[in-house]
C-alpha cells in the first residue's frame, strides 16, 4: 500500500475557487440603493503588514461600484484588551482610508464572536449584503462562532474570509463560518496583495450588483478582470 500525499492546491487556484463561489453566491441587494458591505480586520499585533496592504487596497472597492449605485462601507476592527470598534457607514474612499490609517495594532486576543454579534445588530436595522473579514487565527469556541454564523445564515448575510498563515484552527473554524453564511473561504499566500485587491474588488461588486455585474465588469475593463470572469464562467 502507497502512502500518497494530497495534491497541493496552487495559490491561483485557492483564488479561482474562491472568486466562482462569489459568483454563485445569491446577492440581496437590488440594485435600488448602494450595496452595504462590512470590511473587518484583526487589528491585534501580528496584523500590522496586513494592515498597511488593506490601507493600500480599500479604494479598489469602490472604484468598481459607482455604476451599480455605489457601496457603502463600515469599518470594523478589533485589538488591545477587549477593544472593538466599528465606524460609521461611509461612501468616501478617502474618508475610509484615513479611517484605517488612524489605526494602530495592539496586542490581544480574537474577538470574531463581537464582530458577527455587531453584524446581525447591523443587519436587523438595515440589511447588510456581505462581511468581510481579513485574520490569521481563532481564540474562541467555535461552536460559538458557529452559533452567531448560523444566525447571520439564516439573515442572508454571507461572510467572505481570507486567511493569513496556515493556522488549522483557524482555518477549521472559518471555513465553518464561511459554510455556515453561505460565503466563501480563501487562504492567501506571498501575493497577498495582487490577491487581495482582486478578491476584494470581486466581493464589493458582488455587494453592489451581483454575477451580473462582474461580467459587466470584467467587459470594459478586461486584463485581468476579463480572465478573472472567464474563470468564474467554467465548469
């Protein structure tokens, strides 16, 4: 009897994987008002790169989403001892980005458990069309997790993770909460940044408009985009 090791899967592939499952993810908004979407960052101490990359990348998602009606944007974050903050829903790039830079990472444990509580409170005010949330582990029962993730199912919210590191408790645990909402799941790699400007850029205008609007999207501006919804279409 062989003793075969599984196939490593490519980052490119952990990219496509992820960006058909946006595609058939089934979008709340109607077009009739801007797409709300709630950008979340572990902003505990090991999270200072990832967070200067974001600052970097934010615009990307609303650049894309102006025709559809535009997206409306809250920060949310957590770091230091019990800190958890969310700002107010913003339209603004710049208002977003100096958001962001005003913020410093501090050492401290997860707190997903406030951040999926804050998006059901938010939901149940106003519908919320996607979380996203950027992290590299989990220092909560997940069946907690599981249980507020389950709540946000059943609300239609799904929630987009993207994983630093190869942590498999965190992985178990997002992709948990990823099943449980309907949403997606990616790891990212050494390319974080092209990776994450994609995927962030695909996300918002799946918040904004849908499958629809990507393949309109990815008509005008093609490059990358164009193989991006070409990818999206197979299979």
């Amino acid at each position: 009897m062989t003793d075969k090791k599984p196939a490593k899967i490519s980052a490119s592939d952990n990219v496509k994987a992820f960006l058909k499952k946006v595609a058939s993810t089934p979008v709340v908004s109607d077009n009739s008002s801007p797409g709300r979407l709630i950008f979340a960052l572990d902003a505990t101490a090991s999270r200072g790169p990832t967070w200067d990359t974001a600052c970097q990348l934010q615009g990307t998602m609303f650049q894309e989403t102006a025709a559809l009606g535009g997206i409306h944007i809250q920060l949310a974050y957590f770091r230091g001892f019990g800190e958890f903050k969310a700002t107010d829903w913003t339209a603004n790039s710049k208002l977003l980005l100096k958001q962001m830079t005003e913020v410093t990472c501090l050492a401290g444990e997860t707190q997903i458990e406030k951040l999926l509580r804050h998006t059901i409170n938010q939901t149940q005010n106003i519908p919320v069309d996607a979380l996203v949330y950027v992290g590299d582990s989990v220092e909560e029962d997940i069946d907690r997790l599981g249980s507020y993730a389950g709540q946000l199912g059943l609300l239609g919210v799904p929630v987009f993770i993207f994983q630093e590191g190869f942590d498999e408790v965190a992985e178990f645990a997002f992709k948990q909460i990823t099943k449980l909402t309907g949403g997606a799941f990616c790891r990212l790699d050494q390319f974080s940044s092209k990776n994450l400007a994609e995927l962030l850029r695909a996300v918002a205008v799946f918040a904004a408009g849908g499958k629809k609007a990507l393949d309109l999207l990815a008509k005008e501006k093609g490059g990358s985009t164009l193989r991006i919804a070409h990818q999206i279409q197979k299979d």
